[in-house]
C-alpha cells in the first residue's frame, strides 16, 4: 500500500494533517513493569511504571503490563473523553516484540495485581490476551479480604474484559459477600458489557453482578457474555442464607435488555441459581444457549434452579434457554424457573439434562421442545414435552472428567431442532450442520470452521506447531507436532470433525513431540486436505490447530 501514497490527492493530505493536528491526544503506548529500574515514566520497557499506582492515565493510550506482581489495590479515576479508550493489554510479542528493552519473559509470565481493581468510566477495555478455560491467562487480579475483584462506577459506555483470571477471597468468605464483577449502568449502552474469555471464581455471592445492561438489539447488545469460566460462587450463603449468592446476577430494580450469554461453564455454584434474573426489574430479550452447568460434588454446590426469573420482576419477555447441558447439578431443582406469572416468550429447547434434581418441573415457559432428560432425580421430573427425547445410557465421552461432549451413540446426537435462525456453531465453535441438530452444548463431530485460528489460549502450548508443512504423506516420513508439554495427548480430525489418531507424548519417551505416519486408526493412509488437531495436557491446557497433508 506504501507506494500508492502518492497517489492519494494532495487535498486528503492536508484534510489528514488537519485532523491530526485537531484531535486533542494522539494514541500511545506506555509501560508497566514491576522491577524496572528507570525513570519510572512508562515512556519504554526500560523507564516503565513500576506500579499501577505510579500511572498517569490518559484517554486514546494503551498501557502494556509486563509479567510480575503488582502488591496494590488499583482505582482509575479518568474522565470520559468522547469515545477515547483507555486500554489495558498484558505485554505480548505480537504488539511488543522488536521494542526497545523488550524481553519475551514479559508476555511468558502472568501479570499478577494482588488487590481490587476499581473502574470510575467506561469506554475501558482490559485484556490479558492469552488464556481459556482455567488456565494461561495474561492478567490476574486476585483479591483476599472482603471486596469485589473489579468494580465499575455506574455509567452507560462500553467496558470490555478479556482473559483475565479473577480469583476472588473465596467460595464462603467472609460475611459481607462480595462480587467477581460489578457494574450497574444507567441506560442504553451500545455493545456495553463485554466479557470474554475470562475465569471467574473463588467469589462469596455473585460471580458476575449487573443492572441495567440495556441493548437496542443482539447486534448492539447491552451484554455479551461468552466463552467464560463461573465457578466456585455463592458460598457466603451457606453460613448467612440471607445473602443471596448467584452464578450471574441480573438486573435488581432494574433493566435489562438484549443480553448474549453463550458458550460458558458455569461450575460449583451455590445459589438460587447459576443465572437469576432478579425482582422489580424488567427483563427481555436474553438469549442463553450453548453453556454447561455441572458440579463436582452435589452435596456442597446447592441450587434452587438452574435459571430464574422472579416473581417480583416488572416483567419478563423474550428470554431464549437453547441448547444447555445440565450435569450433576445439586439442592433441590435444576428447572427454568419463571415465577412471573404472564411473561411472553420464554422458551426452553434443545437442552440436555443429566443426574440433576428435579423437586420442581419448569415454571411458566411459553414453550418447550427437544429437551433430553437421562437419570435425573425428584418427584417432578418433567414428561409430555414436545418431542422430549432421554438416553439408554450416559450420553457423555467422559462423565467423571466433566468433558460433557457427545458419545457416538448418544440419542442426544440429531435429536434437536434447527435454531440456525438465531446461532449455527456449538461450545466449541464447531458448526451445526443444518436439519441435523445435537441437543446439548456440543455438536457431535462438528466441522471446526476452516478458518480458524489456531488457539493460542494456554500458555504452555504457545510454541507448539506442525512440521513440517505442509506434510506431504510419503512412505517413511511423519509428521512431527512439536514443543509439548510433558504428557500432552494429540487427538487428530478430518474435516468432518472425525477422529482420526490419538497419540501420546508419553509414547515418544516424554521428548516433547509426537510424531504421526500420516495413517488412521485402520492403518491406512488418510487422503489429502485440511486436519485439525487438539492438543491438551492433565492440567486442562488445550490448544486447537490445523495443518493441511498433501499427497
Ligand atoms: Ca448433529
């Protein structure tokens, strides 16, 4: 593109400098490294802040967080200014690397801000750019006395988190219960609340606590919830049930609006319910679909439901339960709970429900249908459901390791209508084929889009590629996957999502690597294309990536 610059018409030019020179603040990057030894101004890696404290804030700047801790609580006080961002972003060798001063140890280690971390305004993003699941994430923020980890002032701009690990006190700390993340904006907020990719847990009441998330459609949402991790919440109510924990707290006196939560684990949470959609509030447009919700032990994490809308709500209308998968849930009912009496359009399909209590069947929904119940528990397991399927045995690959995904035999797998109307891709990503729908939060086999990047979201599977590549399939060469961690498991796909290999770093005398004949589980060689390949390791590390065999 360089080279064309001279034909752009001189008059752009100069309506170029004159923009330029109005606009009141130029975008910058500054620097934020404890143990730096320099001037302590933020001007490079050498003079960065050494503290969160030290930083003066300033609107359009984005601040690059080196790997270390920072032992203070953090308050950013920065008046809004248009729509100026202030942009946190953990250190990273995509934007940093090639800078004065800069050393890979920055974006390897986690940056750690061992304190609360208050927000006055918005049009605020931070992100920690690594990390999924409960592992690798870039930033965390860990709080141990009784506050919420990240707090936002009230106020209608967008505030947009990304993987950060937020560690609360404690599932049952204290006595005052405490939140993950808090905000109660004021009014319609385009594309406000933006959560992704976070781990949320060790939190006393609410996992996440918002009002007013208000959209004006699901393309400009008031929230978009979305490959989360909320777990471990609640427990402040065990010791002082007056407190009311839950998973995800909606709106009190309040209004909420064109709300996304997709594509998240909700685990080990004490509450009425992993998501509540409080009294005196008025609640539309929320669309929940492709989430699972398990527990690990059933006697401790008590639920009263599994969703709930209260019967003290201004009103209730419009809210989508698609395509969830319930499993071991505990307490006395994991049910769709509508105590408004004449809400509209709360409907409840493709969801999956196994070893869950059922004292209470679901409450006033406008409509089921394709919902799959397997050995559940209680007087008021539902029954006469539109198209209501169940299973002859557990439909998961591996129950007890909570990985919720499909059996091959599982009447689970086409069992569910076509919702491609509102989404096409399950947990994972994959695509949905059209007519063909899985009930549950994943699609068995589901095509990986082609397109996808490779997931670069647990650290220790950062350096890890194929080579060589592409790997052209001849007698006697192998593809090598290289820089694993000990133990790493490799699954191998076609483009149909099947499987085609498992192989072991084990099985290579633990060096790191595996190495792949190019041939499927009969023995016999795979034709030419696109494969993907899943890397995982005993910890819960993954990494997702694809290669292409030629012949
Ligand atoms: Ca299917």
């Amino acid at each position: 593109m360089k080279k064309r610059l001279s034909q752009i018409p001189h008059i752009l030019l100069v309506l170029l400098g004159v923009f330029f020179i109005c606009k009141p603040s130029l975008a910058a990057n500054y620097y934020i490294r404890a143990g730096a030894s320099g001037a302590n101004n933020g001007s490079s890696w050498a003079n960065a802040w050494t503290t969160f404290g030290a930083v003066t804030w300033a609107r359009g700047n984005t601040y690059f967080v080196a790997g270390g801790s920072y032992n203070e609580d953090v308050t950013i006080t920065t008046a809004e200014s248009g729509a100026n961002w202030i942009i946190i972003k953990k250190a990273n060798a995509v934007d940093n690397s090639g800078e004065a001063g800069w050393n890979a140890s920055y974006a390897d280690i986690q940056a750690v801000i061992n304190g609360k971390f208050v927000i006055y305004n918005g049009y605020f993003e931070m992100d920690g750019v690594t990390g999924s699941g409960m592992s690798g994430h870039g930033i965390k923020i860990s709080v141990t006395a009784s506050a919420s980890v990240l707090a936002f002032s009230s106020g209608a701009s967008p505030r947009h988190l990304h993987r950060l690990d937020l560690q609360g006190p404690g599932f049952d700390f204290g006595s005052a219960g405490t939140d993950g993340i808090y905000y109660n904006s004021t009014a319609a907020n385009s594309k406000g609340l933006y959560i992704s990719y976070c781990w949320i847990h060790e939190i006393p009441r609410n996992g996440v606590s918002v009002g007013n998330v208000i959209g004006t459609s699901y393309s400009d949402y008031g929230m978009l919830f979305e490959n989360n991790v909320l777990g471990r919440t609640g427990g402040v109510a065990i010791a002082y049930p007056a407190i009311h924990g839950q998973g995800m707290q909606i709106a009190y006196s309040q209004t909420d609006s064109y709300n996304i939560i997709r594509n998240n684990a909700f685990y080990n949470i004490y509450s009425q319910a992993p998501i509540s959609y409080l009294g005196l509030g008025t609640h539309s447009n929320s669309r929940i679909y492709n989430n699972v919700f398990y527990s690990t032990d059933p006697s401790i994490y008590s639920l009263a439901s599994a969703i709930y809308m209260h019967n003290l709500s201004v009103s209730v209308a419009d809210i989508y339960v698609y395509n969830n998968t319930f499993y071991n849930l505990g307490g006395y009912a994991s049910h769709i709970r509508n105590d408004f009496v004449g809400a509209t359009n709360i409907e409840v399909k493709n969801n999956l429900w196994v070893n869950c209590p059922f004292g209470q069947r679901h409450t006033n929904i406008t409509a089921t249908a394709n919902n799959d119940y397997y050995n559940n528990y209680g007087v008021n397991i539902p029954s006469g459901e539109t198209n209501q399927k169940t299973e002859t045995a557990d439909p998961f690959i591996n129950s007890t390791g909570y990985d919720l995904h499909l059996k091959p035999g599982a009447n689970a797998r086409d069992g569910g209508i076509d919702l491609s109307a509102i989404f096409s891709t399950d947990k994972d990503g994959a695509s949905r084929p059209p007519g063909l729908w899985d009930i549950g939060a994943y699609e068995y086999g589901g095509v990986l889009p082609p397109s996808l990047p490779p997931d670069t979201g647990s650290a220790v599977f950062n350096k890890t590629k194929t080579y060589p590549s592409p790997f052209k399939l001849e007698a006697g060469k192998t593809l090598k996957i290289i820089e694993l961690p000990l133990n790493a498991v490799i699954k191998i796909y076609n483009m149909n999502g099947v499987l085609i290999k498992e192989l072991k770093e084990t099985d290579f005398n633990n060096s790191g690597y595996v190495e792949w004949d190019g041939k499927d589980q009969n023995n016999e060689p795979v034709s030419r294309g696109i494969y993907y390949y899943s890397a995982s390791d005993e910890k819960g590390n993954k990494k997702t990536g694809k290669f292409t065999v030629l012949k």
